[in-house]
C-alpha cells in the first residue's frame, strides 16, 4: 500500500473508530437511545453491594460518622472525643491506616455473593466521606495507595467476572464539595454538603491533599469536575456493568451529569456492554436511567423497571457494633414484593474494618440462596403479572421514598410472578400456608386478572406434588398439599396452555 492510501487509511479508520466511540453525545435527546434496562438487568432481580471503608474503623452511629464526628456537641462528636481525642488531633484522615483490611478475600466474597444469589455484586466505590476503594489516580486518598493498599473495587471485579456475575459500582460522593459556603439560614447549614464547613473546623484546612479528601476546593465547578473525573477513571479502568448514585446527584450542574451518562454509554460501545445507570428521586430522566427507591419500593406494578436498595441491618449501612439484623423471613418476603412489581433488588451488607463479614450476615444471605436455589426459577428471569398479588398486608410502614422494605407480611399475601413466554405463572405464599386448606384467589377469577393461558397442571416449586386447583370462574382454588410448607415463603407453579 503506498503512503497516501495508507495515510487515507488511517484518516478513515480513525473516523469510523470515532463514530462508533461518540454514538452518543451529552444530550438528553441522544442518550434517551440508550435502554435504561436491558433484559439481563431485568432477568437478574438481585445484586449485593457492601458500605466499607474508613468509617467501618469507629464501628459506631452509622456511615454518618466522617459528618457526624465534625457537628461539635452531636452523640458521634461526644464519642469521637473520648475514644479518640479532640477533631483537631484526631481527624477522619486519621481512620486512614486503622482500615487494614487484613481479611479481605475477593475470591471468598464473590462465592459468597453467588451462594446468595447475587447475579450482580461491587462496592461502593467511594461514599460521601471521599475516599476511594479503587486504585485512583484522580483521587490521592484511596485503598490502592493508603489504609488496605489493596485495588478492592479491581479485585473484586476480577473475582466476580470469573463467575459470570455482573458488576455494579456505587458512587455517593456528589454532595461531598463544600457547598454550604454561602449564606444559607442557620437550618440549613451542613446540610448540603457531608462535611460541615465553619473556618474553625479541620474541614476548612487549605493543604492541597487534605482539603480533597473533604471536598474542600476553591470553586464549585472545580469540585464538580473532580467528580466527574473519579467517576470516568472508574468507567475507563474498569468497565462496570451498573453505575449507582445515591441521593443529591441533582447537586451536580445538568451538563456534568449528561457528560457522564455519554461517556458511559460510549465506553460501553466499545466494550459491547449492555449497561445500566441507577439513580434517585429525579436526578435523571427514566428515558435512559433506573429510579431507586431507599429502602422500600412501589406500592403497585411500575411498567418500567425499577430497583429498590435495601440493607441487612436493622437500619445501618455500615457495620456497627451491636447492630441488629433483618432475619431472612422478611428480606425474601419483601424482595418477593419488589419482584412481583417489576423491581430489582440491591442488598447492602456491612464488613467490619478488618475484612470479616460477621457470622450473622453471613447465615442470613446463606438462607436467603438456600431459598432461591429450590425458587429461583420464579424469580430470575420472570415478569410481573396484570396484577402484583393481594393480601392484608398495610402500608402502616413507609420510607421517604414508598413502601417499607420492612412490611410484615404473612400466607394471607399473595404475590405473581410470569415467566417471559407467559407458559408459567408462579404463586408466592409470603409466609406458611396450612396444609389441607382450600385457598380462595378471587383475583384470578375469570372475570378479574385470570391466567393469560389456560392452567394445565399445578406443582409445589421443587417437588414433584401434583397440587388439586379447580377453576368455578369466580375464583381459582388451589388445595394446599399435605407437605411441610416453606418457613418463609411457598411458591407454586401453573404450568400454562392451549
């Protein structure tokens, strides 16, 4: 080939290269092309994501406490104090080295994630304390360099690709910058950012490296694009298949945010990934992102996809000391909810500082993939039926954002699920049914929500028992075997056709 053609070459390569890089450009126009949730995302009902980083060290209040311990005269500031020493000598920087991480095991966490039932998991990747758990570049204060020196989010990764999981990457680090500089009323100073400012506090310092572990920068828009920066090194170094943001992304300008979502999407291209963005509230346009809802969910059956993220402690996030846990009954119970309503869960688990996943934890997510492993046929891959189910269950419990992930439910609620070719139709009893008794689902009469195809047979998910079912036209009636029944939840399976 001569010189020119070779050159003409090159020119027309690099252009086509950059056509297919580019297919999406920082508008909402152009990223509305981009499907906010693939079929595989919509197949895999469950992920597991994990709060850990230097605040798991104090083991004490909550993934608060790099805030908390700055608010002069606070429970964590009075904690901090006598277990520490004085802000001024003790700073959050200084939980840094005690994060040791001794234990942690990429591999040992993978398998346990699978064991679960995970069919997603990863880290949060950096929360609002602005410490990174991946080997940064942009970011100097991270587990590559300092307190692990270990790439956790890398190491992870590498482990759970080798199992076919996907991998999900968690940032909550927008409100972060110090964005209560200006003259806000006394309520409302502290709240816009994680860490309180005021000139006397060690959040104000002015040393180049300390002031970007609080997000202390000179200008907002300087702040912005180092978010923007952690968060394409991150996207660039390692290919994530999710990329969740907690609450106040709506805190980064418009313009940051639609760069982002472009530079996913492209690098995506490139990759062959089908990916996903999740974000909260209204901080992204359901066009090409999954709205989260905290700790709860929808109260119906949502047409799009949506994802709920839930935590095994009682209300923590991160490991505390002392801190309750959810038992598997109601975790299952509750994502059984968010399944039938054309939802995803993401569960939250808390390794303490050094590594270890207490032993609590550890049997909870061992029930919870003992249950899926004889029902996961009625929920990996399903989708919501006309109707999600009915039952006595209220809504006496809420979050900020919907229904509680903590509803008590019991065999009088009644959940569906479909599978995608509409040949199967799964009934979920949220508790144990008695044996013997003739139950009454009005709500699949013939004349309300009936199967989509005829029932020809009814089994006991993970049996062979033939269950009696008759159909009267107001209601279908399924006679509950003489079989010990699920102690957290039941499920049956119609077989459907002409």
């Amino acid at each position: 080939m001569k010189r020119a053609e070779y050159l003409a070459f090159l020119l027309v390569t690099a252009v086509m290269t950059n056509v297919v890089a580019e297919k999406y450009k920082p508008t909402y126009e152009s990223l509305a092309q981009h499907e906010a949730a693939p079929e595989w995302f919509q197949d895999a009902k469950l992920g597991i994501y994990f709060h850990w980083g230097p605040y798991s060290v104090p083991a004490f209040g909550s993934a608060w406490y790099p805030c908390n311990m700055y608010q002069i005269g606070s429970n964590v500031h009075k904690h901090h104090v006598k277990t520490y020493g004085p802000i001024e000598e003790f700073g959050y920087e200084d939980f840094i080295p005690l994060f040791t991480a001794e234990h942690f095991d990429p591999s040992e966490w993978a398998e346990l994630f699978e064991m679960a039932g995970a069919r997603f998991a990863g880290p949060v990747a950096q929360h609002h304390d602005g410490f990174a758990m991946w080997h940064s570049k942009v970011n100097p204060w991270n587990a590559g360099d300092m307190g692990p020196k270990r790439d956790v989010l890398g190491d992870l990764f590498s482990e759970l690709r080798k199992r076919d999981l996907k991998t999900i990457a968690t940032f909550h680090h927008a409100r972060n910058g110090q964005r209560n500089r200006d003259n806000l009323k006394d309520r409302e100073k502290g709240f816009n950012s994680h860490y309180p400012y005021h000139p006397d506090l060690p959040t104000a310092t002015t040393d180049p490296k300390l002031r970007m572990l609080f997000g202390n920068f000179e200008t907002i828009d300087g702040f912005n694009q180092y978010w923007l920066d952690q968060v394409n090194e991150v996207v660039d170094a390692y290919s994530p298949d999710i990329i969740w943001y907690d609450s106040w992304l709506n805190m980064i300008p418009e313009s940051y945010r639609k760069e982002m979502a472009a530079h996913f999407f492209n690098h995506a291209q490139e990759t062959g990934q089908e990916v996903v963005t999740c974000h909260k509230h209204n901080d992204m346009p359901m066009s090409f992102s999954v709205l989260d809802f905290e700790q709860g969910g929808r109260r119906e059956i949502h047409p799009m996809p949506w994802m709920t993220d839930i935590t095994l402690g009682e209300s923590r996030w991160m490991y505390v000391e002392g801190h309750k846990y959810k038992d598997a009954a109601l975790v299952v119970r509750n994502m059984i909810d968010v399944w039938s309503k054309n939802g995803i869960v993401l569960l939250n688990v808390s390794p303490r500082a050094d590594g270890v996943i207490n032993a609590e934890q550890r049997s909870i997510l061992k029930e919870i993939g003992d249950w899926l492993k004889v029902n996961g046929e009625a929920v990996y891959g399903t989708r919501p039926f006309d109707v999600y189910g009915y039952g006595t269950a209220g809504n006496k419990e809420s979050s900020h954002d919907g229904q509680s992930a903590k509803m008590e439910f019991t065999a009088e609620d009644i959940r569906f699920t479909v599978s995608k070719d509409d040949k199967s139709m799964y009934i979920f009893f949220l508790g144990k049914p008695t044996p013997g008794e003739v139950i009454k689902m009005k709500p699949l009469g013939r004349h309300r929500f009936a199967p989509r195809l005829p029932v020809r047979k009814v089994t006991l998910l993970g049996t062979d028992i033939d269950v009696v079912w008759e159909d009267d036209t107001y209601y279908l009636k399924l006679t509950m075997p003489n079989v010990e029944m699920n102690e957290i939840a039941t499920v049956f399976k119609m077989e459907l056709g002409e």
